[in-house]
C-alpha cells in the first residue's frame, strides 16, 4: 500500500505480495516503511510465523527505533530495519533536481545530511542488538538465535497464540491476488448455432 508522497507514483498492492519465506536462517519476511504502523498488517505477519522481520524505511529517528522495538516485542521476532543514509551530494545537483522547493534559494551544501539514517536490529525481547546508526552509511551485524530466544519470547507473549482472543477478535485476511475483472458464473453464458458453448 503506497503511503505519503508515494501515492502520486506508486499504485495498489495486495496482501499476496505480503509471503514469509522458510529460510535456513528462520521465517524471514518484510513490511516496508508506515506499513509497519499497520497493526492488522503485522498481525498477519505474526500469524505467517515470521521470525526475522524485516522493516527497510526512510523514516529515522527514537520514534521509529521505538516502533520497531514494540514490533519485536509484540510479535517475538528479530527485526532489522535498514534505514537509508544520505547526503544532497547523492542526488543530482541544482537546478535538475531541487530536493525542496526552497533549495533554489538557498546556498547549495552537498554534505547536508538529506536523509539520516538509523539502522536498527532488535531482538524478540526488545533488546536493541546493533544501531541504530546515524554516523553515516555502514554495515552491522548481530547474532540471531531464532531457536533459542523466539521461543522465549513466545512462551511469555505470543500474540496470535496462546495470548490472543479468538473469543472476542479474529482477523480475516484476503491473500489473493486482486485482479480488476472476476467472473463469477460459469464460462457457458452463451452458445453457438449448435448448441455448443462459446468462449467468452
């Protein structure tokens, strides 16, 4: 679902474009950017069994390490959330491309930081493993124990199992492609000269 500004380019999605992968490394799967504010969204995640959640944004800042803290607490998952660093001088110089509509009168700094980074792993626990970075572009790792920790993690909160309430919420998920016609009835709505269907 294309959110903020991405609306003017991007179009509609569906929740089949949404799978959780069975890797050697866990059940790894992905919410990009406000998605991941998406509660329904990431329920559906945690129903899939997702293990390593991934949340690539271009949001940055203690809100969104917040965020996705929550998001690793809430579904007993390890969350990476790459997050991307740049400066003005990665985009094309003035006047091709004004970042901001007053950046036309204001002197041009290519180091001006455009985007800050902030990249984030965090563990089912809530613990914050590697980040977040905001020194610039640069790679960090962590150790996951997915067999060890998410298990854990779920025996104390496990939101789509033995604390959820089917009693009084359930969720109904629609993960088939949609597609812009749909027949409902059989293919035979008419016949030829001699009885036979015709393709419509």
């Amino acid at each position: 679902m294309p959110t903020y500004s991405e609306r003017l380019v991007w179009g509609f999605g569906d929740c089949s474009t949404t799978p959780v992968y069975d890797t050697p490394y866990g059940k790894l799967g992905s919410v990009i950017c406000w998605e991941n504010r998406m509660p329904l969204l990431r329920t559906s995640m945690y129903a899939k069994g997702i293990e390593i959640y991934c949340a690539p944004t271009a949001d940055s800042g203690d809100k969104w390490v917040s965020t996705m803290t929550h998001v690793a607490m809430e579904g007993g998952c390890y969350v990476l959330s790459p997050i991307q660093f740049c400066r003005r001088k990665d985009y094309p110089y003035p006047p091709k491309y004004l970042y901001s509509p007053s950046e036309e009168f204001v002197t041009y700094d290519s180091d001006s930081i455009i985007w800050a980074g902030g990249s984030v792993i965090i563990s089912p626990h809530g613990e914050v493993l590697a980040g977040p970075n905001y020194e610039g572009e640069g790679l960090f790792t962590a150790d996951l124990d997915v067999r060890g920790e998410i298990p854990k993690a779920k025996f104390k909160f496990d939101m789509v199992g033995h604390y959820s309430r089917p009693d009084i919420l359930n969720l109904t998920v629609n993960n088939r492609p949609l597609v812009p016609v749909i027949f409902t009835s059989s293919p035979c709505k008419s016949k030829d000269k001699d009885g036979e269907c015709k393709d419509i």
